[in-house]
C-alpha cells in the first residue's frame, strides 16, 4: 500500500449484541458440559495425547475464536487507484476494485439475510456482497455486468467519494 492519502476511509468492527449473545451462548455450553470432563479426568479414560487435545479444541472455542471474531474488521478505503477492501485478518493483501471496472455506485439500503445470506463476505442473489453490520450500503456495477456490495455506515459519503471518481 502506497502513502497515497484515501479520500474516503471507514472501519467497522463485529459487535452486534445477538453475534455476542450466540458466541456467549455457545462458550457458556462448552463450558458447562466440558470443563468438568477436563477437570474429573481419569487417566483410565484419556490419553494424555487426547485429554491435550480436547483442552487445545476446548481453548480455541472459548478463547482464540472469540479473539478473532472481536479483531477482525473491514477497512475500506477510497483512493484515486480505486477502492480498497480488506477484512482484517481474513485478507492479506486489500482488494482493489479499480474504477476503470466499475460502471456505476449507488446508495442502498439492503436486506442482509434475505439479499446475501448475512454478514462478512456473502454471495447472494443480488451478487457479492463484503458487510459487516446493518443494511446501508454501496452497490457497485461493474463492467461486466457483476454486482459487489460493500456494507458501510456512511454510506452516503462513500458513494459520493466513489462517483467522484467515476465521472
């Protein structure tokens, strides 16, 4: 990534209250049915190999994915090569959707269950789709006639930044 200042730049982060409330849900029976396995263990009835890997399963559901899901996010920027993507810690590299693909953006609200199956990176009868929480949005039109919708907050100001570049 270039020093090239973004004319547009939004963050968003997972913290809908009914994701955390099903994370919760879920940790709170993984504790309740396997902590006191792990703490009753009979050598008889584990191998130390197994009884290591069924604390190794157990933490990464109550720890490590929590951690993630709270960490990732999805930066996206305007620029004047294009528009980045990029989920954090999901992706690499940024996505870039340059405007010279791109035929037309407009301001949206959506559906997100209905329209693409959710959150995050969806593919849904209306096309692509990169969100992260509520139902505004950027639809993008590209050239070749694919859709891509990008979740944002702002999206008034991102869809104007976009057109900017598009006349």
């Amino acid at each position: 990534m270039n020093c090239e200042l973004a004319s547009y730049f939004e963050t968003q982060y997972f913290r809908q209250k009914w994701l955390w409330g099903i994370i919760l849900m879920v940790e709170s029976i993984l504790f309740i049915f396997i902590f006191p396995v792990l703490i009753s263990a009979n050598t008889d009835n584990f191998t130390t190999i197994q009884f290591l890997f069924v604390i190794l399963i157990w933490l990464f559901f109550i720890v490590v994915f929590p951690l993630w899901i709270f960490l990732i996010r999805l930066d996206t920027q305007v620029r004047s090569g294009g528009i980045f993507l990029r989920f954090r810690y999901l992706h690499i590299n940024w996505i870039v959707l340059p405007f010279s693909e791109i035929t037309k953006a407009e301001s949206i609200t959506y559906n997100p269950l209905r329209d693409y199956g959710g959150w995050g990176i969806r593919y849904g009868p209306k096309g692509k789709a990169y969100n992260v929480h509520g139902n505004y949005g950027v639809l993008l039109t590209l050239i070749d006639g694919k859709k891509i919708l990008i979740g944002s907050q702002d999206h008034l100001n991102f869809c104007s930044s976009v057109n900017q570049f598009l006349c």
